[in-house]
C-alpha cells in the first residue's frame, strides 16, 4: 500500500483505487478479492462464510461488554481497543466445544476455566498498564461487590501524572450475558481526595447488586483532576487512561438471579495492584450458567 502525502486528504473510492485513513496517515490501495457474491453462496468457500460468521459473533461480544462499562471507559481507552477485545474473544470463542462450526461463540466459551486466561490482564488502553502505576494493595467483597483499601498513602502508592492534586475512585459492578447482549452496571459512591501524605481508609459501596445473569463484573475507576482556585478540573491526557481484567472466578446462578462464587462467596480478596489517571480497572470477572 502507498501514503499519500500533500495537502489533498482523500477518503474513498476512485475507479480501482481505495483511499483510507489509518491512525494519522491516509493509504492508498488497489481494490481486490473475489466477488462477494460468490463468497456468499459459492460451496467452494463455506469455510470462509463460518468463519466470517464466527469473527461477527467475536465482534459481538467485545461491544457488549463494552457498552455494558461505557460510562466507566469513555476516557479509559486506546483507538485499538475495539480489535485487540476482538482478538481476545475469538479466542475464546474457540474455547466453544459444543457449537458447531460457524456458529461457535465467545459467550459459551467463556464459560471455560481456560476462558479466563485469555481476559485476565486485558488492558483496554495498551499505553497505560494500571498494575505499573498504582500500589497500594485492596481487596474485594464478591457477596456485596465493596472494595476496600486499608492503608492507602496517594503521595507514596500513586504515581500521579504532572499536574494532578486530586484523585477521586469508584467501583463498577456488571452482569452481562453475551448470549442474549443483556446487561447490568451498577456505579458505586465516587471518592475524592487530595494527593498527599495523608493516609486513608477507603470503602466503595454498592446500593445494590446488578440483576440479572451471566459474567459478572467488578471494575474499578481511578480520576485524577487539578485543582484551579477552589475548583477540581478532571486531567485529559488519554496517554495515562487505562481499564485492565485482572481476575475472575466462575459463578453459580441462584433462584433469584445473583451470582455465588464457588470458591469464594463471602470472602475477601487480595488483588493485584491497579493503576493511574482516569483510569478503570476491571479486576474480577466470574462466569455464570445460563
């Protein structure tokens, strides 16, 4: 493929000649490729249309749980996240042993222990990996979804961005069930405070649980803002934004729809460290039967 440079931007199509943007530079390329009409329906490429149809269930599954975290990850994410969540659901998909060919899903995959090998540590922005910014050390509640933090000394646990002196945190919870693209996010109590050598006690708590089956959730949403004259202005360098999966267990369904974890119902659970900026950290996934 070509670059075009000059003072023309194209995008489109010109006779046999495809122009395009790709990050910052636009493309050029020559069109190609069999008749989609044949691909359609030729038997030659049945192979080609399962696994066409596998790729859209993949995609589909990425915008779920996408949209299910939106307004936790507005600022918390790279321009690539759309295929790398892609790729990691096609692998699970293959995790699918009970479909049949071209009909394989990341949503019945996932139900596999091995599927959460492959969510484990997905970092929604590759340019900021939570676990290298923030320390302090915090467990979460999977009966209640709290999450607490003993302990935390921001000046010392946090490396905050130039400029910052306050951060606020808050929690997510999410059941979504990539069968049916049915969800539910619940938003814990937000706290903000000032980054200092103060050391705090903190405890994100949840209303109530989301409704509904699936995969559960837990996320966690960390903000940093400058203060300016009495009044917190949030930072908007999208180099430091981040949501990573860190962890999840497999889950039950009850008869009234929640999720009990099967090895760790009631129990509390020290994770791995999360990280900087406005930043979303999803840090426990559980799966549920259907």
């Amino acid at each position: 493929m070509a670059k075009l440079k000059g003072i023309l931007k194209i995008k489109g199509t010109l006779d046999d000649l495809t122009f395009y943007k790709s990050g910052k530079d636009y493309l050029v390329r020559t069109k190609g490729g069999v008749d989609g009409d044949r691909i359609a329906n030729d038997p030659t490429f049945q192979r080609t249309r399962e696994n066409g149809s596998e790729f859209g269930r993949s995609a589909t599954a990425g915008k779920v749980l996408r949209t299910a975290v939106r307004n936790l990850m507005t600022n918390a994410k790279d321009r690539l996240v759309t295929s790398r969540l892609t790729k990691v659901m096609t692998q699970i998909k293959n995790l699918d042993t009970t479909s049949v060919r071209g009909q394989r899903s990341a949503g019945v995959g996932i139900m596999e222990d091995a599927g959460k090998g492959f969510l484990k540590g997905f970092n929604f922005n590759i340019k900021a990996i939570l676990s290298s910014i923030f320390f302090a050390q915090y467990a979460l509640n999977t009966e209640d979804g709290e999450v607490t933090i003993t302990g935390l000394n921001p000046i010392n646990d946090v490396v905050a961005p130039g400029g910052a002196t306050h951060m606020a945190m808050k929690a997510g919870w999410a059941n979504i069930n990539f069968e049916t693209g049915v969800f539910d996010t619940k938003i814990s109590d937000t706290e903000t405070f000032k980054i200092d050598a103060t050391v705090q006690d903190l405890r994100l708590q949840f209303d109530a649980p989301p409704e509904g089956d699936g995969c559960g959730f837990h996320l966690l949403h960390i903000e940093f803002y400058q203060e300016v004259n009495g009044d917190l202005y949030s930072l908007k360098n999208g180099s430091y934004n981040s949501l990573s999966l860190a962890k999840y267990d497999l889950s039950i369904l009850t008869e009234k729809g929640l999720s009990l974890f099967l090895q760790c119902s009631t129990m509390k659970l020290e994770l791995q460290p999360i990280s900087i900026l406005c930043q979303l950290h999803l840090f426990d996934f559980s799966s549920k039967s259907y």
